[in-house]
C-alpha cells in the first residue's frame, strides 16, 4: 500500500516535468523563463497589484522589448535585475558567477536611525558576547541585547547565561535593528524566551498551483514558550527599516506578546519565504513562495508599524545618545 501510494505521489510530478515550457539560452529565453517562473510560483503578484499597482502582464511586455537583438552576458542580466526589481522585493535576487542581482530601495530612502558609533558609547569594552548576542547592562540596571544577524548560531545555553545575568534588571531592550534575516529557528528561540503561554502569532499559505491565486487554506502559526530561562518583565524590541526576512518575523512575533513594545521605525518587511529555480543560462533566481501573515492575517511583506514611532534625532546624536535606546529606558522604568 505504501508503494503504491508513494507511485501516486510522483505521477503530477513526472507530468508537470514532462509539460514544462522549454526555453532557448538566449536573452528572449532566459527572460521569457524567468517571467514564467515569476509568474507561476511568485506569491505576492495579486497583492502587489493591489498595493502599488503592479501588472505583471505589462512587465512581460515592457522587457520583451528590452531583450529584441543581440545582448552580452551582462546586459541580460542587467536587463533581467531590472524586470526582478519590478516586484520591490528584497527577497528576490538573481545569481550569476559575476554578481547576484538584489533590490534594496527597501530601505535606502529612508533614515537609518542606528549608528554604530552610539551603540559603542552604550556598549564600551566591558559588554559580554554569548555566540551572536551582544549584552550588558545599562547604569539604569536595564538590560540591552544587541543582535545583529539571525544568521549567527545562539544556542539555548547562550541564551540562559545572558538572561540569568540579567534577571534582576528592571526591563530589557532588545536591539534588532539593522539586522537583515538569517535563520528563522534563530529568531523564534529568542522570542520564546518571552513568551508565557501557546500564542498564535501570525498565518502562512502554500502555493498549489499556477494561478496568482492558487493557495492552499491558511494554516496557523504558533509560538510555544521555551522551557528553559524565560523573561517576564517589561521587554523592548528596537526597529527600523533594515529590518527585514526573519528579523521581521521577529517583530511580528514579539509584537503579539503582553510585556513588549516595539520602538523605533516601521520595519523594511520581507515576509514570504524564499524559493529557489534556475534560468536556461544557468543563472539562480531566489524569490517569494510562501506567504506568511501576522496574527490579523495581515501580511507583513511591506513591513510592520512600531508601538512606538521614534527617530533618532540630530540632537541626541551630537550630544552621543541614541535616541531610540533612551526612549526605550524611559519606558522601561514607567
């Protein structure tokens, strides 16, 4: 029975290879094979038409003229980075041996609100580093974490140590900002550190079909409690437009739960989780196929909003404070 069954299985595969549209390695095929594929797996085309107006059909059309005559190498994919970055999506990136293509005007026209020189004032030498965490603890006795990239390893035994250390502080501020993704796992470890009890912290869907909205039901996320060291005081999760992918979904997260507040700026967003195909020329397209949704059922592509809207201003700068940080003590000892 399990044969047979597992047989099942991979009829629709063997047929939807056999069905696949080839395409020549030419600049009209390699552009006419990556718009196919957008089109078909892409998770956000309906909602991005939605939100800013994009139609995927007059894209086709568009670099269709881009492609007529003869192109090097680097101008088809020049071309073809052009046609991704239509989509406004950081997630969506073109790999060839020369460059990888990539959108960042999710964040290049707005503040940055972070300065690493300020955080080395807060910091100075005598901070602690627990694998890819940063903490010390503030002259107010708040404590501060500072971690870059969910894509640097945290163990739960580096975890533990940072939190006992700081359990007799009066709050935490948790300084996400800048940090662009990583690993997932990475960033829901951490925000089970704050979280008391089962909480239903956003929504994601499979792609099931070609169609632009061909999508499965949508199934329920959670975030269980962690069994190890666990923080329940006022918490601050510190944000701005760089962050983006599982940083995101961080916030997403932690803005669900009772003891924390997000400060700072609307995050950059990057909500779906990517995928990966290939190109007749060998070139890696990486994109969005899994939408994901907060606990609203809203999805977070463009970003979430903070608690607290808060920039860091030239003031504060010239006078070495971190506005975001110093708003978030305040808080904290409310």
């Amino acid at each position: 029975m399990r044969k047979l069954l597992y047989i099942f299985c991979l009829i629709p595969l063997f047929i939807s290879c056999v069905d696949e549209e080839e395409f020549a390695d030419t600049p009209q095929g390699n552009m006419e094979a990556l718009w196919k594929i957008i089109d078909e797996h892409y998770c956000f085309l309906d909602y991005k038409q939605q939100e800013y107006g994009l139609d995927w059909d007059a894209v086709h059309q568009k670099y269709k003229e881009r492609v007529k005559g003869q192109l090097t190498r680097k101008q088809q994919f020049e071309v073809l980075c052009d046609m991704l970055g239509e989509l406004r999506d950081g997630h969506v990136n073109l790999s060839a041996a020369h460059d990888i293509g990539r959108y960042w005007s999710w964040f290049e026209d707005y503040p940055t609100n972070f300065s690493d020189t300020l955080i080395r004032r807060y910091m100075g030498t005598d901070y602690q580093i627990a694998s890819g965490i940063s903490y010390k603890i503030l002259d107010d006795n708040i404590g501060y974490i500072r971690y870059e990239s969910f894509s640097d390893p945290i163990g739960e035994g580096n975890l533990n140590e940072a939190l006992s250390h700081m359990i007799l502080c009066r709050g935490l501020i948790i300084d996400i900002r800048s940090n662009g993704g990583g690993m997932l796992t990475n960033a829901e470890k951490l925000a089970a550190r704050f979280c008391q009890e089962k909480t239903l912290v956003g929504y994601y869907q499979h792609k099931t079909g070609p169609g632009h909205q061909d999508f499965s039901d949508k199934e329920a996320r959670y975030l269980e409690p962690s069994a190890n060291v666990r923080w329940n005081k006022p918490a601050v999760v510190l944000t701005n437009r760089r962050v983006y992918s599982a940083a995101n979904e961080f916030a997403v997260y932690m803005k669900t739960l009772p003891n924390v507040r997000l400060v700072g700026d609307h995050t950059g967003g990057g909500a779906g989780m990517p995928f990966t195909s290939s190109l007749p020329c060998g070139w890696t397209v990486r994109f969005s196929a899994v939408p994901m949704y907060d606990a609203q059922e809203e999805s977070a592509e463009f970003g979430i909003e903070p608690d607290y809207n808060v920039q860091q201003t030239d003031e504060d700068f010239a006078k070495g404070k971190d506005t975001l940080i110093e708003f978030a003590r305040q808080l904290l000892v409310q």
